[in-house]
C-alpha cells in the first residue's frame, strides 16, 4: 500500500535539474525570496544540486560549486554553498539541515578543503548551529566590467575535512560569487 508522503522520513537527493521553475516551486515567485537584492550583487549559479522532496513537491533545495579563491594571497580552491531554500510552510522542521547535509557530503568528495557561504545577518546563528563558522576578514568578490566589490553579506566557512584550519587573512574570491 502506498504510503502518505508525511508518514515517510524525508531524505536529501541529488537533483538532475535546477532551474528557476524549481526555485519558485520552493519559495514562490518573489522578486527577492533570499532577501539580498539591495546588495545589487550578481550571482553564479550553482552546478550540483540536493534537493527534498515530499510526495512530488521539492520544498528544499542546497546547491554547491567549485571556486578558485585566494586566502592572504595564496590560491586555493572551496566549495561554495548557494541558494539554500526550504519552502515558508515546512521551515524549522530540520530541512535545510538535513539539505545542506546531503550537499555536504557530496562536498567532501570534491577536494577542497573547505565549504564558504554568504549569508544575511539573521541567519549567521542558525549556520553557526549547524556548524559554519562566521570569518570576521574582508572578503572580495568579482563583479561584471571587471569590478571586484567586498561582500557586504557575512561569509562563513565550515571545514569539509578533520584537522582542516582556514588561515587567516583577507580573502579573495577569483569569481562572483555563489
Ligand atoms: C534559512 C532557511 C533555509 C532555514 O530553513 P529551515 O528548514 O527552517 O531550517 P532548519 O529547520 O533546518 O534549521 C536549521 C538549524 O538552525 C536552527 N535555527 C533556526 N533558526 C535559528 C536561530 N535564529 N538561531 C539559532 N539557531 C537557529 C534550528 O533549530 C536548526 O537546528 P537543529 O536542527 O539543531 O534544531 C529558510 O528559512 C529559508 O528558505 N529562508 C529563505 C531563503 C534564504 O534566506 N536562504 C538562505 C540563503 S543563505
């Protein structure tokens, strides 16, 4: 018998696709559903994709990409985390947890060493409960006509490995950022 999508704990699953359709699925149609607009910042979008689904309606989503970035002015490479989304009616139910673990995951496979975000103010605690750690550095980022402007959002980083320890000082990014 099938069983009720509520009655069924919910799982993170890659996406095959991530488009704005799925974005609205998740958030609504809004203008500013992540509420950065008045950053004016251009964003990359993101190339995998984690999503959760209850019955067919996605109503979580984390996306993650690779960046070339520079610490103190060494090159390295992160993992950035972006567009994170759990649709208003099903939030504080651990979704974005339980998303952002899953894309995670994946992460640890890449490579680097670390995973970064931006995020609004507001919401540094809730990164901080799950484990992200707010950098107090400027941080730089790319922009079109060659503009490089310093993120006006909080950047937080989480070690994707045991024994990883971002360094300090400022922090470039060598793309817009995610
Ligand atoms: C931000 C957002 C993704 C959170 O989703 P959510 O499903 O409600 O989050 P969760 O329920 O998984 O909460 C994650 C953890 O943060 C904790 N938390 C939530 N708000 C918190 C706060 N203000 N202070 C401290 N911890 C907080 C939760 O208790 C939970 O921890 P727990 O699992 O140990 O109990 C959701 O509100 C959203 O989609 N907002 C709009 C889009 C957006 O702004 N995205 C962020 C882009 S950076």
């Amino acid at each position: 018998m099938p069983q009720h999508p509520s009655s069924v704990a919910p799982a993170a699953v890659r996406l095959l696709q991530y488009t704005r359709a799925e974005q609205d699925e998740i958030l609504g149609g809004g203008d500013d559903p992540f509420g950065v607009a008045a950053t004016g910042l251009r964003w990359l979008s993101k190339e995998d994709h984690f999503g959760v689904r209850q019955g067919d309606r996605l109503v979580a989503h984390a996306g993650l990409l690779r960046l070339s970035v520079s610490v103190d002015d060494i090159e390295t490479q992160v993992v950035g985390v972006g567009g994170v989304a759990v649709a208003p009616d099903v939030r504080g139910q651990g979704l974005a947890r339980l998303v952002i673990a899953a894309a995670l995951e994946h992460a640890r496979t890449m490579g680097p060493r670390h995973a970064i975000l931006f995020c609004r103010p507001p919401l540094v605690p809730l990164y901080q409960r799950l484990g992200w750690h707010p950098l107090d550095e400027d941080v730089r980022v790319e922009q079109p006509e060659n503009r490089l402007v310093t993120m006006p959002l909080r950047t937080m980083v989480t070690p994707l490995h045991d024994h990883a320890h971002w360094p300090s000082g400022p922090v470039r990014l060598f793309s817009l950022p995610m």
